[in-house]
C-alpha cells in the first residue's frame, strides 16, 4: 500500500535544491546515547565518534586500515608487541598537541569500571586490560610510553587483528581528565568540531580547520536525527538530507528514477537464521541441512528485500578475505529436507519455534521460512519480541531459531567466525547457535593469532567451510546496501564499516 | 469550589502512587535483560554481571522498590541506564516540543471542528453538512502513519511549500504534524459539538431568543453554543491530555523531539528507569490535565462542583 503510494505520488520530477551554505545534511536513525567514546555501543554513537576523534588507526570507506593518529605501527615477531609511532603535528580541537600519555590515558578511561560503557572488549586483548576492567588491578601494564611520541601495547597473546579493534570508537584518543558535561559537549582531535547537540533533533559540528588530514571540504556537517525511513527518502528528495539508505520496498522505484544516484555494494553483514544445535532434534546435522533445503532462499531474496542481497553459501560475505564465491548454497529441495528428516527419525517432522524482533522487515521473512518449515512438516511458530526480549531469550539459549543478522564491527573474518562459532562465544558472545566444535574452535584460534596473512586468509576460507558444513544458521543472504548521493554532492561514498566515512572529501558542487 | 478542587487533587496522589506501584511490577516481570539492551552485542558475562551489580538489578524486588520511591519523592527520577542522563531532564528537555505540538494541533481541532459542527447543527442536511459529516468519518478512519506520509509526499516532495519534518524552530515545521496530529480531533468535535449544539438549538430558550427577535449568530453562538459546550470541553480535554503525553507515530513520522519518542527509544533499549520515569511524568501531566478540564467544567456548568 505504502509502495503504491508513494510511488505514484512521487512520480513527478524531483530537482533537489538543498539551499545556499557549504552545509553537508546527513542523518542517523535515533538519537545517539551519547557523544563519549567510552559509552559507544551503538551506531549513531560510534560515527558521530568517528568524526568528533581521532584513533590511532582508521578505516577508510572500504574498509582497508589507514594510520590515523599513529603515522605508523610495527609487530615484533611473536605478533604479541605492537609499537604505534605518532604523528607530529596532532592537536585537539581546543589546541592541545596530543602525546603518548593522552592516549595510554584515553585507553584506560576506556577501561575504567567507573566508566561502566560496557564496550571495552575491543581492548582486552591488552595485557592486565581484562583485569582492570575488572576492578581487580590498579593499572594495565601491556600500556607503555616510553616517549611522547611512541606506545607500546604488549597483548596477552597474538592477535594479529589487533590493530583494526584499534580503530573502533571506544579506543578514540580523548583529552583526559575530561569535562564533567563531556558526553554532551566532547572536545576531540578529529575532523569535525562539536558545536550543539539537540536530542532527538540534530548535531551540528563545524569543520576543524586545523586538521593534521587537511581540513574537510564543506563548512559544517548537520546530522538530522530522523526515525522513518519513509520520511528519510522523502527528506532526500525534498533536497534536504545529502545521502540517504533508499528504503527496501522503494528500491524499484528508485532504481528507474535515481538510477544515477545510487551506490550499491554488499555490506559486510549477514542476514541468518542461527539454529540452536543444543536443542532436541536441531542437535542433529541432518536436520539442521534439512531447515537450509526447507527454505527458498532466492525467491524469499526477490519477493521480500527486492533483490538487495547475494544468496549466502557461508557466515563470511563477499569482500572479505576467505570468501568463497565458488561454493554453492543449499539448494531449494523440500525433497531432500524431507528425505533427511526422515533418516535423522523424524519423518513426520516436530514443532519448533522461530524467534523474531518486531522489526517490521523482518515480519514477512519470518512468515516465509515458517511457511517452507512446514511443508517439509516442521511446525514452527514464530516468537515476536522487542529486540532486548528477544535477544536476552536467545542469549540465555531458550531460543529453537532465531532470525537476525550480524553487522561487522570491523573488517575481518574474525569478526564474524570468532564471536559467532567459537564455543567460548556461546550465547551473549554473539554465538546464538551454541556451536561448539573442537575443530572448527582450533582453526578459528590459530587463524587469530598467525602474522602470516596468506596462511589467515586460507584458513578463515577452511573455517567458512566447516561453518558451512555443519549448518549452525539456515544461510539467507547477505544484504546489499544501496545508498543515494544527491547529484550536487561530491566525494562521499558510502562506507562498509559504519566508521568509514569521515566526510572530509565530501563537497558540494552548486 | 474549593472543597472540590481540594477533594480532586487528593485523589491524585493515590492515582500517582497507583501508577508507580503497576509500572515497577509490570516492568519488573516483563522479558528481557536491561544490562544486555546496555552493552549491544559481543557481551563478555563478567561485563553483565558487573554491571547488574552495579544498577543493583540483583537486589530484591521490594529493595528494588523501595529505592525507586525515595527517589521518586525526592524529586529524582533517576538516570537513564543508556544516556547516563538524568532522566527528569531528559523529559523536560522534550516537553516543550511536545507541548507545542500538542497546543498547535488542538488549536487546529478546536477551531476547524467547532465552526464545522456549529454550522452543521444550524444547517442540518445542507451540503457543507453532509461533506463535513463525510469529512469526519474518513478523518476518524485513516491511520495517523498513513495522513502523515501523504501530507510529506503532497506539501514537502511535491509542492515544496513545507519542510518535510523536523522541528527547525519556525512555524512551518508545525504545520504538517499539527494537521496529522489534530485531524482525528476535528472530526470528532465537529460531531460532538454537532450533536450537542442539534439539541441546545430546539429547546425552548433558543426558541424564546429567537421570538426576542435577536440575532441568529448572537443566539446560536451565545445562547446555543454556551449551553453546548460541557461534551466538547470533555473531548478537548481528552484530547490534549493524550496528545500531551507524547504522540509516538506522529512525533516519528515527522521527526519530532518530543516525550512521544523518548518512550519509544526507552521502551526499545529496554531503559527501565527511563521508561518508569517517564510513564510516571505522563501520568502527572495527563491527570492534571484531567484536573484542569474538572474545573473548566464545574466552570461551564457550576452543577459540577455541587454533585
């Protein structure tokens, strides 16, 4: 109903005239929580972070690592000491050169109990950091500064991808000690300059004109905050929003009239169904490749995400390394699925339940597979929660299925085989299936740990493999974005790790 | 006068406590882990267990309780679990746009239904009438999500004669989610005020006015519409009371930051407190409503405040 109407009420021609001023207009969804980088733990949080401060490591839009406050970065060979060399020249917004000390300063504010973010874990992998986090030691000894220029971070053990969980919001490099009313007035490094902050409104930040990068190109950057993803297309074609996510019953539409404004590319997420294989008969391989041949998953692709997404042959999506495009997915056979029910002793089939959020695009979906489950006799009954609900019941394994997705925090297959199958990640670490398998555990360890990347890439290509092969998730798909740019914008391309885009190439030409 | 006043503000107070009592509880067993809500995904258990601790989620429920009320009483609603901000502040940050919003559309209601239904009463069955009566039942019948959009699509997209949302500071961000917002008021006042102002209009004193030879507007505004407007006070009051305590699709469509949403985003992060806080803040400000359209009442008709 809403496709219709939009679509024939939008039919005229749109010229997009976002007004005079160098002022770049993009959005977020909802309000972020806040605008300190010890409490990121969303997304809004995290990009508005990324563009307040600076790390000592960047991704760029597609998501390759850059230096960012450290120029540069060398391991030694046990891949358990990483030295940063920093840039010269650096200074917060308030003027202040930044030095070694201000970052071991900002990465134990991090870790403060006090601070209670809850999202330090991406600088646990430092020596002591757990431990302090805890409350259960004074200091971090991995943290040393030998001189104003140079920080050594010693690990706990190898982790080769170390230097990218640098790069998230949480490990910003902060002017400590910060201002009582930081979360609301931060001070940073990075390109853009705090100026106000409406809730559930707008961010306004000016650009840093001294930035060490180069100053960005627009004058000022305002982030709307804007809930409906209807209301943000029709923002966009108004001509007062930059960019935009085109929303996915618009997608058809769109593609004939803004063909030459979109950018689409897969993001590094994946779209799934984790099966609990702790679970009565879900325990059984068989099944499990029984639920993956029950579902149709190209034909769901079509009718339901118009298309946006590659069939999924695996958790690791296209753009990462271990990738594997040669491997087929599960194919459509309710034959099969019936067949291997049958031999796995439940030839009339059993009842199960199919978890859910009440995220509306998420609704017909869940219908779909319910609809497949069935005809191979499987009874599912779907389970629709608020998403804390819902979560909280799959983390605590209550869960038979449970339909969701995973969005990569940063840009490695580690990101998706460690928190997702690795036996120690069960249930709150991210892996709802409750997979606990030696090999697979072995694999996932080693392939953390090597310095060597072509051995990383091979193995994180056996490890998708064996992920496959034993079934946790029905595989869907993994989703294409598609994003529009407004013809008079310059520079921006929508990035794979939502902390990708620092918007300081982005101009507008009228 | 005052007996009744007095008598009406006491009974707020069990209201309120009443209020407290049910939403502790009910958020108390409702599904769901705030902690989890907190921390996003990749949780370490040690982190939630640290964090329960510290937002005492492992005290018992009556513990629990117990502190929610003494802070309650000192004026503290609490901090939210998500922002870290004091949740009273939260709310009276939004109140304003919520109260600008919600005065803007029962402004538009009262105006538009009263004259629509004034004039339908006093001409029964003419044209005007019979389009506003249609008027009326579409305007009740379309959904609030479903008006809003089209309203962006037509006067944003099309005819660019308005912002498509936002709050922005000028009036014109408020007219869009003003019509949306009031458009089920219209209708109903105008056949509120319809029906009442039919039955004022036939009865003998109108009749007496109008042998006096008076005027025809000074007896249906001043002799009709006077004696007509106890039910539509009770639709109007209703009405801002509820469009006071937010309105969570229209305040979303139009990107409003309002009260409206604030619920929403702490119902959605499960941030107990916020959402405790806020109920309890709404509660107050729709009984005192209440309270206020009480006394415009026994004001409108002094029989009120004898009963």
């Amino acid at each position: 109903m809403r496709r219709i109407l939009l679509a024939t009420l939008l039919a005229l021609p749109s010229c997009a005239d976002q007004g005079g001023g160098a002022t770049l207009n993009y959005y977020f969804t909802y309000d972020p929580r806040s605008l300190d980088p010890a409490l990121s733990t969303d997304v809004p949080t995290g990009e508005v972070v990324s563009l307040l401060f600076d790390n000592l490591t960047q991704f760029d839009a597609d998501a390759q690592l850059i230096p960012g406050l450290a120029r540069a970065w060398d391991t030694d060979p046990s891949g358990q000491r990483y030295t940063f060399h920093l840039r010269t020249g650096a200074t917060f917004h308030d003027g202040r050169p930044i030095k070694a000390a201000d970052v071991r300063a900002s990465l134990l504010r991090a870790l403060a109990p006090g601070v209670t973010g809850g999202r330090s874990w991406p600088l646990y992998p430092i020596r002591g950091a757990r431990a302090y986090a805890a409350g259960e030691s004074k200091g971090v000894d991995g943290i040393s500064v030998p001189d104003d220029s140079t920080v050594i971070l010693t690990l706990e053990e190898p982790l080769n991808i170390f230097p990218k969980l640098l790069a998230m919001p949480v490990a910003a490099i902060v002017p400590t000690p910060v201002t009582a009313d930081f979360d609301q007035q931060p001070v940073g490094s990075g390109p853009w300059k705090f100026v106000s902050w409406s809730h559930d409104d707008a961010i306004l930040l000016a650009r840093n004109e001294r930035y060490w990068q180069g100053q960005p190109q627009a004058d000022s950057l305002r982030i709307r905050i804007i809930p409906e993803p209807l209301t943000q297309a029709a923002e966009y074609e108004a001509g007062q929003l930059s960019v935009v996510e085109v929303p996915v019953g618009e997608t058809r539409r769109w593609e004939q009239t803004h063909a030459d404004e979109l950018q689409r590319r897969p993001g590094l997420k994946a779209l799934y169904v984790a099966i609990n294989t702790t679970r009565g008969p879900l325990k059984d391989l068989r099944v499990r490749r029984a639920l993956n041949h029950a579902v149709d998953v190209p034909t769901l692709l079509t009718t339901a995400f118009a298309g946006r997404g590659v069939p999924a042959a695996g958790a690791l999506p296209p753009g990462l390394a271990g990738y594997d495009s040669t491997r087929s997915p599960y194919r459509y056979d309710p034959a099969e699925a019936r067949r291997l029910l049958a031999e796995a002793g439940y030839p009339k089939g059993f009842s199960l339940r199919l978890w859910r959020t009440q995220r509306a695009e998420l609704a017909r979906l869940a219908q779909s597979i319910q609809q497949g489950l069935g005809e191979v006799g499987i009874r599912a009954e779907i389970v629709e929660r608020d998403a804390s609900s819902a979560r909280a019941a799959v983390r605590n394994g209550e869960a038979d299925l449970f339909l969701t997705d995973w969005w990569a925090d940063y840009p490695d297959p580690e990101n998706f085989n460690y928190p997702l199958f690795h036996s120690r990640n069960k249930g709150p670490g991210g892996n709802y299936a409750f997979l606990a398998d030696r090999m697979l555990d072995s694999m996932i360890v080693r392939a953390r740990a090597t310095t060597d990347e072509a051995e990383k890439t091979s193995l994180a290509r056996a490890i998708d493999a064996r992920v496959f092969e034993l079934a946790p998730w029905i595989f869907l798909w993994f989703p294409v974005d598609i994003w529009a740019a407004q013809p008079d914008v310059q520079g921006w391309r929508f990035p794979l790790v939502f902390t990708g885009q620092r918007w300081l190439e982005v101009k507008r030409t009228q | 006068m005052s007996r009744f006043l007095l008598q009406r503000v006491a009974l707020l107070i069990p209201t309120l406590l009443g209020v407290l009592a049910i939403t502790f509880l009910l958020l108390y067993v409702a599904p769901g882990d705030p902690v989890q809500a907190m921390v996003g995904e990749r949780a370490d258990p040690e982190t939630l267990a640290r964090l329960r601790a510290e937002l005492r989620l492992d005290d018992p429920l009556h513990l629990q309780f117990a502190h929610y009320v003494s802070g309650v009483v000192r004026g503290d609603l609490g901090t939210s679990y998500i922002t870290r901000r004091p949740i009273l502040q939260d709310l009276l940050q939004r109140f304003p746009a919520t109260l600008r919003l919600a005065g803007a559309a029962m402004l538009f209601a009262a105006v538009l239904g009263i004259t629509i239904g004034i004039y339908g009463a006093w001409r029964p069955g003419s044209w005007p009438d019979r389009v506003s009566a249609f008027g009326a039942y579409l305007g009740v019948s379309f959904p609030v999500y479903w008006v809003g959009l089209i309203l962006i699509l037509v006067f944003a997209v099309n005819f660019r004669w308005l912002p498509p949302s936002g709050s922005g500071g000028g009036l014109a961000y408020l007219v869009l989610p003003a019509l949306t917002l009031g458009m089920r008021s219209v209708a109903f006042l105008s056949r509120m005020t319809r029906a009442a102002m039919q039955e004022v209009l036939q009865s003998d004193f109108v009749r007496t006015a109008r042998a006096k030879g008076l005027k025809e507007t000074r007896v249906v505004l001043a002799h009709g519409f006077r004696n007509a407007l106890l039910p539509v006070v009770t639709v109007l009051g209703l009405d801002f009371g509820s469009y006071l305590t937010g309105s969570i699709l229209t305040e979303t469509i139009f990107s409003w930051p309002g009260v409206g949403r604030y619920v929403l985003t702490a119902i959605d992060k499960r941030d107990l407190p916020a959402i405790q806080g806020s109920i309890l803040f709404l509660s107050m400000v729709f009984v005192l409503v209440n309270l206020i359209t009480d006394i415009l009442y026994a004001r409108v008709d002094p029989r009120v405040a004898y009963d």
